[in-house]
C-alpha cells in the first residue's frame, strides 16, 4: 500500500488550519507533511507540530516520491513564481491541489508543464477555527479519484460541499469563500448603529458578537430555514417588523445580490486574466 504523502507550497495562515487540522483528525500523520515556505517565522508553526519543512521549492527535486500529491497555498499571483521553483521537479501525471481564488485549473496546469492533474479547492476563513465551508472540483487533467485525498483533508476543517464543479468555482468564492467579510461587514454597522443609539462602542461590540454568534448557531442548527427564523421574531406592529421595513425599503437583499454577482464577475475577470 502506497503511503500518502503531501507537500504544500506556501504556509499561510490557510494552510496551517489545514495541517492541524488534519492531524487533529487523523487524516494524515506528521510525517506524510512536508511544507515549503521561505519565512523562517511560519515554518516554525508547522515544525512545532512536527511537520517538515524547505525553504524553497528547488529542493524538492528528486525529493518527491511517486503518488506524492502537492497543495498549492500561494497567493494567485504567486502562481509563476512557485512554478518557476518547481521547474526541476518531476511534475508529469502528479496530482496538484490548488486553493488559488479565481485562477482556472488550466492555468494551474500550463504554469506546471501541462502534465499534471489539477484539483480545485476553495476553503473559507472559518477553516481556521474547524468551521469551514469548501468547494472541490475535479480540474484540468484530473480523473475520478484524483480529490479523494482532498476531500478528506478539507472535510476536516469543516463540511465540503457537493461537487460543484469548476465553472461554479466563481460563484462559490462570491457566496462563501468572500461570504465571512459579508458577516464582518453587518457586524460593522450594527456596532456603529449601537453607538448612534446611545451604547458605547466596547459594550455595543460585545452585543453584536454574541448576537450575531447566537444566531449563526440557531441558523447551523435549526430545520428551519433563515425566512423562517427571521418571521420567528417579527412580531406584527413591533420593533423588528419596522426595522426589516428599512431594510426592505433600502433594496438591502437586491443590493446583495448585486453585490455577490460583481464577487463572481470579479472572480471570473481575474481568471480571464491568467489564462
């Protein structure tokens, strides 16, 4: 039996929720890491957990072994510059990983010699804390099976979803990969709408937090759907009816899906650019 092994091309933040992730659950262990980052600072989080690490890409030559998968963490325009390391490693028929935001897995796959076999991934911010919502999608190159190893990696940050398949990439990255900084951005205003109210600003951030997190949790918990929960406290006549009123009357639900589709467009413009 072939023993999985896995190298990671960049350790960010992403990728040591990854790592830890996994190793809480078992998925790999330790040894079967190996990560590539120059900053010396981010390698000693992953060796702290008794993960290897390089400093560059170039010395990966010869140094993986056959069914070795990578996971590339860059930042997409990064992209050239981890190929460039990668230039004289044996790269023909490997599995690639790649969690790139609005970069197209045949671009992946021509900057790494268009031999190998691209998966898609797309993590969001609540990975970090095991809460994460991901897309995996089978990429250029890519046959059946070849996201088996992802999907167990991913799953263990957080639930993946369906497959989507790689044209819904875009649309994914609008509603989830991008969907925290939309939590962040109501958080904002009912702190700043706390304060025009009368509440200073520490004890109106501490309201909207537990608010918003007591929320979040009936939402994940609950079989009702948001429409039904939200009706749930809209009494006729009352406070929460007038303030939905606003809302409604702002065009706030239509401003988001505008605001979603510019994310998807965006997403889908950036990959234009790449290919």
């Amino acid at each position: 039996m072939t023993t999985e092994r896995i190298t990671i091309i960049g350790g960010g933040n992403m990728a040591r929720a990854l790592v830890a992730g996994c190793l809480r659950a078992h998925v790999l262990p330790p040894s079967a890491w190996r990560v590539v980052e120059p900053d010396a600072d981010r390698r000693a989080d992953f060796e702290a957990l008794h993960v290897r690490t390089l400093v560059s890409a170039e010395a990966l030559k010869g140094a993986l072994e056959p069914g070795e998968q990578l996971l590339l963490a860059v930042k997409p325009q990064s992209l050239g510059e981890a190929a460039r390391g990668l230039a004289q490693v044996e790269m023909s028929g490997r599995v690639v990983i790649t969690i790139l935001a609005g970069t197209p897995s045949t671009a992946v796959r021509r900057a790494l010699g268009g031999e190998v076999r691209v998966v898609r991934a797309m993590p969001n911010l609540g990975a970090q804390i095991g809460e994460g919502a991901t897309a995996i999608a089978l990429g250029a190159g890519a046959k059946p099976g070849d996201d088996a190893l992802a999907q167990r990696m991913f799953s263990a940050v957080g639930p993946v979803v369906e497959p989507l398949g790689e044209a819904l990439m875009d649309a994914f990255t609008a509603v989830a990969g991008s969907g925290p900084a939309y939590l962040f951005y109501l958080a904002e205003a009912m702190i700043a709408a706390g304060v025009d109210l009368g509440i200073d600003a520490p004890t109106a951030d501490r309201i909207v937090r537990q608010t918003l997190r007591g929320a979040s949790v009936l939402l994940s918990s609950s079989s009702s759907g948001p429409e039904a929960l939200r009706r749930a406290v809209t009494s006729p006549g009352g406070t929460t009816e007038a303030a939905g009123a606003v809302l409604d009357q702002a065009g706030v639900q239509d401003a988001f899906v505008r605001a979603l589709r510019a994310a998807r467009d965006r997403g889908a413009e950036l990959g234009r650019a790449t290919i």
